[in-house]
C-alpha cells in the first residue's frame, strides 16, 4: 500500500507542530525590554540542557549585554555592570553542525578558539552571519545555534544600536554599551 504525498505532508505537519508545542521558551527581562527564546532541544540537547541549568540557576540574573557590535551580534551571558565575571560550570561540547544556521534572530553559545569551550555565554545574531556556521567559519567548527529569537527582535534591535566604546576599566572589553543593558531575570515559561 503506497502512502499518498499528502498524507505524508500531513503527517510532517503535525511533527512539526508536535515539536514546537513541547519546545521550551526562556525570557529574559532585560533593562529594555523582553526577550523570548525558543529552545531547539532536539537539534542541540546537550546545549540547551547546558543552557537551561544556568537559568535555573538565576546565573543570568542581573548580567549585561557586554559585546554588542551593531552589524554582527549581541553577547551576553556572564558578566555584572562591574564587569565581574560569574563562575562557570565544565564546558560542554560543540553541537554546531546540527542543521540550526547563524541567521538573524538565531541564539549561538558563544565560545573561545577551543570549539568545545562553551560555559555560560551566549550571542544573538543580528545579522545573517553564515561565517559563523560549520564549513564557513575559520576553525571550520562554528558556533552551536540551539534556539531564536521568537518575540522581541524589536529589543534585540535596540541593544544592537545603543553606543560603546572600549571599557576604560578593562581594555578586553572593546564593544561595552556606555549605558549598562542588563538581563534583570531570565526565566522558563511554560
């Protein structure tokens, strides 16, 4: 008995719906406004477990957008207006490569040269950023995409256009907005 393609369109219809209605959304309340994230935890598990555990935690509360470069992405994710860094649990393992692409409103850990240096911080892109993804980026590892922006891109725009500089305190800090933005409290909604 063959299955017809309508039926099969149907039936990966309902799978997707399935899918989005079991993904799990984080908000962040930020000094500007709310952020909604919807989680991928069937293309990047082990990062989004990574991920949920430091809100749980309450490590995202009262950090700053630390790096934000207008034509690329904002970073966040750990460090406090004193520009203090928040401890960290283990690393946790790339998962780029799995199908999620660096694209405007998408969520990316952020990491060091070493692609399985992933803790706490994470990036938002801006942009479409392909540069960023498996085969593009210079290491040829990429970033792990593990969710997007599904409400407030309108604040993820307005962070991205608030001015830095170098931070006169700490010279690592080259795209500090002069007005701190903090995540007030990020959280799991239902």
């Amino acid at each position: 008995m063959r299955t017809s393609p309508l039926l099969l369109a149907a039936g990966a219809v309902l799978s997707l719906a399935a899918s989005l209605a079991q993904a799990q959304v984080v908000k962040l309340n930020t000094s500007v406004g709310d952020i909604k994230i919807t989680l991928d935890a069937e293309k990047a598990p082990k990062t989004v477990a990574n991920f949920l555990a430091y809100v749980k935690a309450g490590h995202y509360n009262g950090v700053i957008f630390h790096r934000v470069i207008g034509d690329f992405m904002i970073q966040t994710g750990g460090y406090t207006p004193d520009l203090k860094q928040r401890p960290t649990k283990a690393p946790i393992p790339l998962e780029a490569g799995n199908g999620l692409m660096n694209i405007r409103g998408s969520v990316a850990m952020a990491r060091t040269n070493d692609p399985n240096s992933a803790t706490s911080q994470f990036f938002i892109n801006v942009v479409d950023n392909p540069a960023l993804d498996p085969g593009f980026a210079a290491d040829g590892r990429g970033y792990a995409v593990f969710g997007y922006v599904s409400e407030g891109m309108e604040v993820v725009d307005k962070i991205r256009a608030v001015p830095t500089a170098p931070s006169p305190k700490n010279p690592a800090f080259q795209n500090l907005p002069g007005t701190p933005i903090l995540i007030h409290k990020a959280t799991v909604e239902k």
